[in-house]
C-alpha cells in the first residue's frame, strides 16, 4: 500500500511524550502511592497481579482525569507561568486529540478495574474521575474560593479505590483515610497558592488568596490543618491503627502545625520572601508520603 | 499550531505506533495474567 501525501491540513500527530505530559505523571505518584497504601492496608491478601492492575487502574484514572483537566483549562494553562508549558497552551497538541485520549483512558481505566478487582472499586474510580472533571475543573474551580475544598475530594479517593478492590466494600479505616486527604488539600494548596497568587490572578481563577487576601489565606491554612491532624491520628486513636501508625501520625501531625504556624505568622505580601509557605507546601507532599508508608509499615511490623 | 514539515509528521506517526505496539502487547499480557490470577483465586 502506498501511502498518501500529507496536505498542510492533516491534523498533526501529537508526540507520545506530550500525551504521557498530559496525564500530570508527578501528580500521579502521590495518587498511585495512596491507592496502593490503601490496597495494602486492607485485611485481606490480594494476589500481586491483581494488587498491580487495581493500581494500575487508579494511576490510568488518574492520567485520564488530569488529561481531561489539561482539555478543558487550556485557556487558564495557557495564562500562567507555571503551566504555559503544557502540551496544549503550548500549541504541540490538538484539543480534540487530548479529549479523545482522555475519555479513552478513562472508560479503559474503568472497565479494566471491574476486570481485575470489582464492580465497586471501579464504580468508585467512575465518581472520582467525572468528580475531577465535572464537579472541580467545569463546577467549581472558576466559580468560587472553596474550589479546592470542595475538590479536594477527587484526589482522596485512591485509598477507598484500593481498599474496595482488595476488600470489596467500604469501612471505617478508609472511609478516615479518604479524610485525612481531603482535609490535607486546602492547607497544602493554598500554601501552594500563596507564592504563585499572581498567575491565579493574572489567570482570574478565583483562589483564596486572590479573593480574601494573604492574611485570610493563611489563617485558613492554620485553621484547616487542625481538622487535618485530628483526622490523621484518628485510625490510631479509634484503635484501627497500631502504635508506629499513631506515633508516626502525631509527630508528623506536630511539624505539620508548626509549619502552619510559622505561615500564620509570615506577613510578607512577595513570593521571594514566603519561605514558611513553601517549607510547609513541601513539608505537606512529605507528610502525606510519611502518614500512609507508617499506616502499611504498621499493618506489616504489628500484624 | 504551526504546519510541521511531512518528515516530521510520518516520524511522529512512527514512533507513536511503536509505543502502541508495545502498550497492546503489555495489555494482552496483562489480561492473561489476570484470567490466570482470577482462577487461582477462585479455586
């Protein structure tokens, strides 16, 4: 078969490292890492097959969520520093292609979880993709100041898939996992948001501290991160975690405050001069790394 | 988006067909070891 001449109006192939770009892969590990904790943290063994599909499953709906995300903000992305680089605002892409690869990747991610693991792990990976899209990115995100609060839900439902794929139902233990996460996402974006305000400004997202000030955004971040702690400690205060999960949990929980603190205190208006914001915006992505490796290494160590 | 040159456009088509390639042969791998981990399971 010979093929046929390209004319200047075929639509451009786009590379396969812009569509790997499109599933924010450094989002991804935070998500992958929950959800395999989440799997790994339920009381039942699941084959290491099935273990790797189910989370495998999770980082797809993840990609496809962040792809579908990219879709529709190309507009905003294409307005701040910080994501003018992506695929599309970038121009390497074509906005339709980075729709039909996420709606792809995401009824694949789906059906490939009701495969592997169960009808409800997958019915949950379903919410929490069309939460992402629908409800964050399309609702909420240019709507009102509580967009992350509210939003924050779709990036805590990992450790519920993981858990409802090893198990096949919800308790407790997840139901508070799914809660620390939830309550851990406004202090950390909004520290995030504090020293990037500028490009949400110039991008007219309505974040905190562009509508309600540094000064409210901070007392936001304190106040937000005594919920969180609460719920940090609780699988060990309601006896559903060991002692390594509870001492791990309350010294993390302690620096967390601290960090919170010192941000409460910062008067600075310049992101050259927020040093707390940032410490506590990197501290945070740790905490949550430390807070779930201590709940598995506590299952392992005390089992 | 600017116009790429007919080279650039078959090189991209290439290698993104190559990726596809090994991406179906890693799925049809993982489909059969699920189907066999299922059966363990299920016995």
């Amino acid at each position: 078969m010979t093929s046929l001449p390209i004319s200047e109006t075929t639509a451009i192939p786009a590379d396969w490292r812009d569509l790997l770009a499109l599933t924010k892969p450094r989002v991804m590990s935070l998500v992958v890492f929950t959800g395999l904790c989440g799997l790994l943290a339920a009381p039942v063994p699941v084959h290491p097959v099935l273990a790797f599909a189910a989370v495998l499953c999770i980082a797809l709906g993840a990609g496809a969520a962040g792809a579908l995300n990219q879709w529709y903000e190309a507009d905003l992305d294409a307005k701040m520093k910080r994501t003018a680089g992506r695929p599309l605002p970038a121009g390497r892409m074509g906005r339709q292609t980075a729709l039909h690869f996420g709606v792809g990747l995401a009824v694949f991610s789906v059906v490939l979880m009701d495969l592997a693991a169960n009808h409800l792990a997958a019915a949950i990976l379903a919410v929490s993709i069309l939460f992402y899209v629908l409800v964050y990115t399309v609702w909420l995100k240019r709507r009102t100041a509580q967009n992350i609060v509210i939003g924050g839900a779709a990036g805590a439902f990992p450790p519920l898939i993981g858990w409802a794929a090893a198990t096949g139902d919800v308790s407790t233990l997840p139901i508070l996992l799914f809660a620390i996460i939830f309550l851990w996402t406004p202090p950390h974006f909004w520290a995030l948001s504090l020293f990037v305000r500028s490009d949400y400004a110039a991008a007219g997202v309505p974040m905190l501290p562009v509508v309600a000030g540094l000064d409210t955004t901070r007392r936001h971040v304190l106040l937000y991160t005594v919920p969180m702690a609460a719920a940090a400690v609780a699988p060990w205060a309601l006896g559903l975690a060991g002692w390594i999960y509870g001492a791990v949990a309350l010294a993390l929980s302690a620096a967390f405050l601290i960090l919170a603190l010192a941000v409460a205190a910062n008067r600075a208006t310049e992101p050259k001069q927020m040093g707390p914001e940032k410490r506590l915006f990197a501290f945070s992505i740790l905490y949550l790394f430390g807070l779930f490796a201590a709940l598995v290494a506590d299952k392992w160590v005390l089992a | 988006m600017t116009p790429l040159p007919e080279e650039e456009i078959r090189r991209r088509q290439r290698s993104r067909a190559k990726v596809m390639a090994l991406l179906l042969g890693l799925f049809a791998l993982l489909l059969f070891a699920i189907t066999i981990a299922k059966m363990s399971v299920n016995q």
